[in-house]
C-alpha cells in the first residue's frame, strides 16, 4: 500500500516498534477507542505526500 502521508508513516512505525500494539491493548482494558484512524486521517489531511 503506498502511503498517503504523514499518519501512514507514523503508522508503520508505531506498528514496527510494537508501540501500536500496546495502545490497542490499553484502549482494550479501557473499553475506549484510541482515536488512532482519526489522528492517521487528520495527519493525512494536513501532510500528504505528491499533492
């Protein structure tokens, strides 16, 4: 999948560290959404890539 921008990138890399996996883990026990889709499509939006 090629990236669209900035929250793509932060993605793969939280995911590559682990950090991803243990925000989801922690919004798990909280019963909460952790808002990343939001924050990747924000971060899109202001910093794409080729536009």
């Amino acid at each position: 999948m090629k990236q669209q921008g900035l929250g793509d990138t932060i993605e793969v890399i939280t995911k590559a560290t682990g950090i991803k996996a243990i925000v989801d883990a922690g919004a798990k026990v909280l019963k909460k959404d952790c808002g990343c889709q939001a924050r990747k499509k924000q971060l899109n939006d202001l910093f794409p890539y080729g536009k």
